[in-house]
C-alpha cells in the first residue's frame, strides 16, 4: 500500500486527490491539508511514503515545505504539483529534494502513474518540464569562477541568499520589510550584475560562485 500525503490549498482539489487515492487499488490518502505550517507533526502522526506538494500555499510554501520535509523524513519521496511552468520553480523545487515535478493539468490516471513511478525510485516529470530541466542543467554546467567580484550590494546579497531559498519576491519583500516593487529594482541590479536573464541563472551562480 503506497500512502499519500496531499498537502494542497484549494479544497476541491484536495478532497478530488484525496477521492482518487483511496479508491485506487494498492493506494490511501494518509492525510490531506491546506498548508504546511504543522508539516512535520502531520507526517509523524501519519506516516507516508510519498507527499504530494502543491508551490503556493498560504505561509509556507511548497519548496520551504520541501526542504524542511527531506530534513526530517529524507525517506519521503515529494512530488511538486503546480500551475507553474517557470525556470526558478522547477530549479529551486530540484535544489530543494523534490523527487517529482508536475503540472495539475496532468490527468488522474498521469498522478497515480507519476506516484507510481517516484516510489520505484524515478523522477516523474510532465514532458515539457523534463526538456526544460535538461535545458536548465546543460546551461549550468559551466567552471567555476570564484575569484568574479560581482560587487554586489549587502542588501542585494540577502535578497540573493532569499531567491536562493526559493522565496517568491512577495515573501523576500516581507522579510526584509521593504515593497515588493523595491525586491523588483534589487532583482533587476542583481541580474545585471550578475550577466543573467532570469532567476534560475541567478540562483545557478550564486551556488556555483558560492556567493550566498
């Protein structure tokens, strides 16, 4: 019996999962929540081997979630299910121990499938995600280059360090008491500073330079 955790925000959608696990054969929904703020006390009370994990949730978000989970239960397989289809989500959700990452537009029958297959020890990925994942590991398969001096800002390094983490701009501009307009400006320096485009290649730098 392959138990499942759904950690997922809206309530159609978690009672829909929950419905399709427990009446599939050789599956049960060990638990079913709306966000992840008593995570890893939900987990010990009911033991599961996968999480299904959704990105966005009202305080902790999925990736935070996932990081912490892998700290704790590094045996649980989690399987990121999200409407994004977006560089720094799929990078951070990998950094962060994801075993999965799908779209929710995937049909019942590719969410047993996928949980199927994380629990034999694969990756289930939509396939326009698993292209753009290859894409994203080729792009950062460079040399290091430590001695760079980017001359980055201490503020632009705290906003690097929180991009890292995988927090939405929203989040970054929460801890450090500012607008999400000005974690905008701080990206923008950061990405010219830096010689990116985009998040994922930001974050891929700072961990390859060890800037953070």
């Amino acid at each position: 019996m392959i138990r499942v955790a759904i950690f997922e925000d809206n309530k159609h959608l978690r009672e829909t999962f929950e419905l399709l696990l427990n009446n599939t054969d050789g599956f049960a929904c060990s638990g079913a929540w709306p966000d992840c703020r008593n995570i890893i006390t939900n987990l010990e009370v009911y033991p599961s081997d996968i999480v299904l994990m959704d990105i966005e949730m009202p305080g902790m978000n999925g990736i935070e979630a996932t990081k912490l989970v892998k700290q704790h239960f590094p045996k649980i397989n989690i399987l990121i299910q999200t409407v994004f289809f977006e560089d720094e989500y799929i990078f951070n959700a990998i950094c962060a121990g994801a075993s999965g990452y799908i779209l929710k537009s995937t049909t019942p029958d590719g969410y047993i499938e996928a949980f199927k297959d994380v629990q034999a020890g694969g990756s289930p990925m939509t396939p326009g995600i698993a292209r753009r994942v290859l894409e994203l590991f080729k792009s950062n398969l460079q040399p290091a280059n430590p001695e760079q001096d980017y001359d980055l800002t201490s503020q632009e390094k705290k906003v690097l360090k929180l991009l890292v983490e995988g927090k939405s701009y929203k989040l970054i501009a929460q801890e450090l008491f500012v607008s999400v307009d000005t974690i905008k400006t701080h990206i923008r320096n950061i990405y010219a500073k830096l010689q990116v485009h985009s998040g994922t290649e930001a974050v891929s730098l700072a961990l390859r330079d060890k800037l953070v």
